[in-house]
C-alpha cells in the first residue's frame, strides 16, 4: 500500500475497490492476533488526513464497500 493511493483515495481518484486491491499484499501477520500493514511513503509533499477523511474511510467499511 502507499500514501498515494491511500491520498488519491481520500480525495476521490479511487474508489474503495481499487483501494482494497492495494492493500492486499500489504499485510502480513506478525504474531496469532496481530496484523501489520506496511506503507510505502508519500513522495511528493504531505498528506493531511481529516476527521472527514475517517468518517469517509468508516463508512466504506461500514458498507463493505472497503474490506
């Protein structure tokens, strides 16, 4: 997963779907109860991520629009 697409997805270039197929190999479990996501940064400047940013990312969640 990057902080680009997770950016892009914030600010409506992606959808829940593409976003889910980025994070796919990011996980890896690191112990029986545990998951650890890896990110790759951003590379170009920051990314501010909102309260609206959240309730955004809640909702697809919510809706199993993202899983």
């Amino acid at each position: 997963m990057s902080e680009e697409k997770l950016r892009d997805y914030f600010d409506g270039r992606l959808t829940p779907k593409e976003l889910t197929s980025d994070l796919k190999d990011s996980q890896k479990r690191t112990s029986y109860d545990v998951t650890t996501v890896y990110i790759k940064n951003i590379e170009d400047g920051e990314f501010e991520v909102k309260k609206e940013h959240l309730l955004q990312l809640c909702e697809d969640v919510i809706t199993a629009n993202l899983h």
